[in-house]
C-alpha cells in the first residue's frame, strides 16, 4: 500500500512537469509580446507575422511557425522565441543592408549590364541565398557567351551600421570551343548537310565574326528544333530528336556533341481537305478547299502545312472573322506512306469595328494616327485592313513600335481595335563627315522635324558640300493638305557642281517648286510639280570642247512634270518582297528659254529566294525630244556611277573625241540585277550584308552630232561584287565592278564607295 501511494506522487510530479513545461491544459493567455533586436524593422511588422495578439491564448505549438515564418521573410538572419511569465519575447537579429555590390574580375562582360540584372542592389536586405542566386545568374551570362567553365564566388564584406558591401569575384574561363558535332542515325542527310541546320558551329578560325561555335546547352535545344523542323519539311513525319550529349574534354577546353535522331520513312500527302465547325452557308468547305496549295501524292512538307495554316486565316480574316481557330488534324497511313490533313475550321461570328482606341500617343494627335486606318468604327472586321493600317502606321516613322490588336466586347458581334504606339523622336539634327570616290571629302547638316507640331508635317534643311558639288534644300510637305488624302509640299534650292573632270564646266542651279500627290489606291499615287529653275554655266575650261562652249551662260526653265508610281515594298531602304514602278512625263517651257518634252520609267523587284537572301531586278528607260532645237546638254541624259557599276559618274555616252568631255544623250536605257546575302550572324546584327550584282546600260544619241562626237551604240554591261552596311549614317556601299562589255571612248572605275539607295 504504501508502495503504491509512492508510485502515484512519482506519476503526479512528471505529470506536473509535463503540463507546465507543454503548457497543455495550462493555457495562458498573453499580457504582452516584446520584440528584441530590431532596428530597422518596426515592431508592428514584426507582430503581423504573429498568429496570435495581446490577450489571445499562448499556444506553444505554434513557436515553430513563428520561427518559420520570420525567416521566409528574408528580414532576419536569427530569430529565438521564449516564453516568459505571461510575456512572449522575441528577440531578431536583422539581415544586413546592402552598402555597394561590386563586380571584378569581369572583362568580357561590362559590369553595368551584370548589375542591372542582379536582385541584391545597394540598400536591398542581404541574405546568402540572394547572393548565390545572382552568383549563378552572373555564370549563366557567361556560359551564354560560350565561357561555359567561368565561376563566381560572392564575397562579403562587413561594415558598421548592419551593413555588407557585396563583391562578385569573375574567375572568367576562356571561350569553351565545340571541338566536333557528330551525328548518329541518319541516313538521308549527311553530317556535313546537318551541320549546315544547327546553329552551333564547329570551331575554326574563320568563325572569328560568325560566332555559334561555343556551347550553349540552350543552343542544342535550339538545334534539336532546327533538326526536327527540317526533316518535317523533307516529308519525314516520324523524324525523332532520341538524344542531344555534350561530352567536354579532359583539359575542360572544348565540347563534344552527339545527336542521336531516329529519321523514319519518308511520307507524301493524301487526302487533303477542310472541315468547318459552323453553320454559316456563306462558308463552304469547297470553296477554302481551292485555296490550299497542297496536293495529294506531293511530298509531305510541315511548312507548307504551316503557311497554308495561315493562308485560311487571311482568307476568312478578309471576310469578317477575327477570332478563329484553324487546327490541322493528320492521320497517318504508315502502310501507304501517306498523312491524311484536315484543317479543322472554328470561324466563330462575323464582327464589326465598335472602337478604335489610341494610346501611347503623347504627341502626335490622334486625328494623324486615324486617317493612316483603313478600319473606321462600324466597318466590317478585315485582318488585311488591319495589317495595311498596321504597314501605314509604321511607315509614318514617327513611332519605335506599333501595336494593333482587338479585343472582343459585350456584343458578340463587335470588337474593339487597339492602337498602342510608342513614340520616338522626330526631330533630326545630324552632322556627318566621309569620303566618296565620286564626290570625294564630304559633309552635311540635316535639321528635320518629320511630325512638325505634332501634325505630321516634314519640315526640313539641308546642307551639303563635297570637293565637287556644294547644295541646299529647304522642304516642306503637308501630307493632307486642306484635310483632303492630298500631300503637298514646296522645295526652294541651290546646288553648285564642279564637273570639270567629266564636261569641262561648272553648274549652278538655283530654283523652287510646289509639290502636289494624290493616293490613287492603298498602293498607287500620282504626284505633280510645278518648277522654276535658273542654271549657270560658267568656269569653261580653255580646252573644252566647242560642243560645251557655247553652252557658257544662264537660262531659265519653268517645268510641269507628272509622275504615277505603284510602290508594293516593304520597305524603302532594304525591301524584301514587293515592287516598285514609275512613269514620268515633263515638259519644260512657258516661255521660258529651255523647252522640251523628255518621258521616262523605271521600276524594281524583290523576292526573297532564301531566308535573309533577296533577289533585286531593276531597270529604267527615258528618252528626251527637244521642242525648241537648243537643249542644254546638262539636260540631257548620263549614265555611271551608282547607276553603272565598273564606270566612272557620266561614264558612258557620247562623248567629244578631242577632249573626251561627256555631252550626254537623248536616249537612255539601264538594269541592276543584285543578290544580297548575309555575312555570318554578328555582322548580320550590324546591318552589314554582302552583294553580287550584274549592271547594263546605254545612252547615247547627241542631238546636234558632228564629227567630233563619238557615240559607240553598245549596250554596256559590268558585273561584280560587294559590301552594303545600313549605318547610322545611311545605307553605305563599297564596291568593286569590273565592265565585261564596253566602248573605246567609256571611263571606268572598279572600286567605287557611295551613300544611299539604287532601286
């Protein structure tokens, strides 16, 4: 018995001991929380985190969390919790400011781009996990630029006031180089043929420019699309990436990479067709069917699947659906070697226009912005409406980027369209400097506001002077004028000229004209001017010939002219797809001392053959009659130059046998054929591209020929090759051409550099 009273005072004690030190079924409840430690954190802060207040229970259960959670903050480096009569002390050690982060060691890579992209910046909170996270970002930029075996290691220096200066040491590893790329399962294509799909590259010395010879694991997942995308173009359907390795050297210098593909049999195309998921009788698979370009029993091809994808999209975009859904659906027939495509059609409703919304912009007012639309508000949904207001916008240059999108409202038959642009600066000043083989040493000033007053007006000033030619130009063009789609401008200016090498005389022409152009279609203008010019020529050089002689002096011209040009391009300096023509009539007279009738054309096409390679066809004819039996010669017709390659400025043409001066001709006749082409991927990214051209042309006829005139009636034709950069300061072009066919008397020139645009 008494041995058993003393077991339970023993069972009585642990039990007491137990509750007061869980605190379960002794709940209290707390007259206080007192936060120790903080500096910089506010006590309430503190206290939001808390699960429980002033005067709620204690529940010792929830310490733990509370711990938990003041750490996920990222505010404290230590946190401790006790419990102390009836009070909660918590008591925090704060993570440290930032100070400065520092970058060293870095020299391919500038620090002000490592830091932009770094989460620890000055008087952000510290904390280890911070810093090895912008440690690994700071590797992952370097292993981008091909030095895959680059480490970083964060340090950390103390300094008063809680607070760390932060300095990533670089230990840069060179350029890990791709040694060799093997490929293994394919039997259709070589390895030579894949190496030329991937784009990472081989290491050699010539990829100095052309990059893509370092490893990037991101590459080899650009590679293995690069490879499936191919081979689903070349009618392999199952075509299968099985592995992508990259295996680096033991001396840690250079990658080995293996791909591992799985090519299949080769398919054709069967049964192509439409369905459409609507009850819409305006909408018959039939007739969607006839736009298709794939044909059963050709071979099976994903991009053509792709663009014919896109090609119903336009087509019902043109009539009033914007929110559509075209999925292709195969099925595949592996005993036939065929794929079966439905393209499955969900047009969804006919829309119209509800709201066009403008934003972004700041300047330009909204009325410029508007009448570049061909949507108005009630119209008819039209994605090529869309896209052609799109091109319009664009074009206007007064933007760095036009958005239009549309966005569906509470009709189901409306949409709005958005316009969200973002302006940039129209206001040009530009001071250059260079050199020409044509005009030699030059320079210009350009003062210009494209968006005068935010209206849209050109406003523009130009000054230019060379060791032959000293100009001056003032323009301007109100693109609708009198609130009409009518563009009219005014030109007042001089140009002085020294063609003493090629005629033996100086030109000066001072004069002014108004400017008038109408729209005829979206692609389509006819433009009109009306233009006084006097002419001066002086500085006849002793042995010139007599043809020029007589020209000493000055005259007056007032001239109508007319022009009517389609223009499809895509752009105007470097255009990839579209076309260019133009056809002029002048007539000079009024009264005046020069009168004649002169006509002429010109024109250009493009196509791109190949990604990133265009195919540029132009030409030009002109032909001048002279009305009133003295044509100045600075009238009449030359050739070379820019517009003859492998010939020098009035190169060809009639020319006096005696002083070989360049007189010119009635008669002129001219193409360029040119196939540009990139030079590698980084200058590529600099605007720089190679060309091979083929030039022809001919002028001749002299109106008042002689025995001195030497006109050889050839077609003259020049072939060669060279460099375009589009520059800051315009397109530049260094050439070399060399004249397969010429005439006794014609000037050449292989090397030539000059500044703009041909076609």
């Amino acid at each position: 018995m008494i041995q058993n009273k003393s077991m339970l005072k023993l069972f009585t004690l642990v039990v007491a001991v137990a509750v007061s030190l869980t605190g379960i079924g002794n709940a209290e409840s707390i007259k206080g929380i007192k936060v120790i430690g903080n500096e910089r954190v506010e006590d309430a802060t503190v206290l939001t985190y808390l699960p429980f207040g002033n005067g709620d229970d204690f529940d010792a259960n929830k310490v733990g969390d509370v711990i938990k959670t003041l750490y996920a903050t990222g505010l404290f480096h230590k946190v401790d919790v006790r419990w102390d009569d009836a009070y909660l002390f918590i008591t925090v050690l704060e993570n440290p400011l930032v100070n400065k982060v520092a970058i060293e060691g870095n020299d391919s890579i500038d620090a002000s781009r490592i830091t932009e992209a770094l989460v620890l910046d000055a008087r952000s909170v510290f904390t280890p996990a911070k810093a090895q996270r912008d440690a690994q970002m700071i590797e992952d930029m370097y292993r981008s630029r091909g030095r895959f075996l680059t480490k970083v290691k964060p340090q950390i220096i103390g300094r008063d006031q809680n607070r760390v200066d932060v300095v990533y040491e670089v230990e840069e590893g060179e350029k890990t180089k791709v040694k060799n790329i093997n490929f293994i399962g394919n039997k259709r294509f070589s390895d030579a043929d894949l190496k030329e799909i991937i784009a990472t590259k081989e290491s050699a010395w010539w990829r100095l420019l052309g990059g893509g010879d370092t490893y990037d694991p991101n590459r080899m997942d650009v590679d293995k699309e690069f490879l499936r995308r191919h081979y689903l173009q070349h009618g392999y359907a199952d075509f299968q990436v099985q592995s992508a390795v990259a295996e680096i050297s033991r001396n840690q210098e250079e990658f080995y990479l293996t791909f591992t593909v799985t090519e299949g049999p080769k398919y054709d195309f069967g049964e192509v067709s439409v369905k459409i998921n609507a009850d819409d009788e305006n909408l018959i698979a039939r007739d969607l069917e006839q736009e298709l370009t794939l044909k059963a029993g050709e071979l099976y091809n994903a991009k053509r699947v792709e663009n014919n994808v896109e090609k119903i999209v336009d087509v019902l975009g043109t009539k009033g659906f914007a929110f559509l859904d075209v999925q292709p659906e195969f099925k595949r027939n592996e005993a036939d070697r065929l794929v079966d495509v439905a393209f499955a059609i969900n047009p969804g409703p006919r829309v119209y226009v509800n709201r066009i919304n403008i934003e972004g912009n700041t300047r330009t007012r909204d009325h410029v912005i508007r009448r570049e639309m061909r949507l108005a508000e009630g119209d008819a949904y039209s994605s090529n409406k869309l896209k052609r207001s799109k091109d319009r916008v664009n074009r206007l240059g007064f933007f760095k980027d036009v958005k239009l999108t549309q966005t569906e409202t509470e009709s189901p038959d409306r949409i709005d369209v958005n316009v969200k642009v973002e302006e940039q600066s129209t206001g040009e000043f530009n001071v250059g400097a260079g050199f020409s083989t044509y005009e030699g040493l030059l320079a210009s000033a350009d003062i210009r506001e494209r968006n005068f007053l935010g209206k849209g007006q050109d406003l523009a000033l130009k000054f230019a002077v060379s060791e032959v030619k000293q100009s001056y130009r003032f323009s301007f063009t109100e693109p609708y004028f009198l609130e009409q789609d009518l563009a009219a401008g005014v030109d007042v200016f001089n140009e002085q000229s020294d063609l003493q090498d090629e005629s033996s005389y100086d030109l000066d022409n001072t004069g002014a004209a108004l400017r008038f152009r109408v729209p005829i279609n979206e692609f389509s203008t006819n433009s009109t001017s009306l233009g006084f010019k006097e002419t001066k020529i002086s500085n006849v050089g002793s042995a010139a010939s007599p043809l020029v002689a007589r020209e000493a002096g000055k005259r007056s011209s007032m001239t109508l002219g007319n022009t009517y040009a389609i223009d499809t391009r895509d752009s105007f300096l470097t255009p990839t797809e579209g076309y260019r023509l133009s056809v002029t009539g002048e007539y000079s007279g009024f009264g005046s001392d020069v009168d004649y009738l002169r006509g002429s054309v010109s024109g250009s096409w493009h196509k791109e053959l190949f990604e990133d390679i265009v195919l540029s066809v132009g030409a030009r004819a002109g032909a001048i009659s002279d009305l009133g039996g003295d044509l100045p010669i600075y009238e009449h017709f030359n050739a070379g130059g820019t517009t003859l390659r492998g010939f020098e400025l009035s190169g060809i043409g009639p020319r006096d046998s005696n002083t070989n001066d360049a007189l010119g001709g009635m008669y002129m006749l001219g193409n360029n054929i040119e196939v540009s082409f990139p030079l590698g991927n980084a200058l590529k990214d600099l605007g720089v591209k190679g060309v091979i051209f083929s030039d022809g042309g001919i002028v001749t006829e002299f109106e008042d020929a002689t025995s001195i005139v030497q006109d050889s009636s050839i077609y003259r034709v020049s072939v060669g090759a060279g460099v375009h950069w589009h520059s800051p300061l315009g397109p530049l072009r260094l050439e070399f051409g060399v004249p397969i066919v010429k005439a006794e008397e014609d000037q050449t020139q292989v090397f030539s550099f000059s500044v703009g645009s041909r076609f």
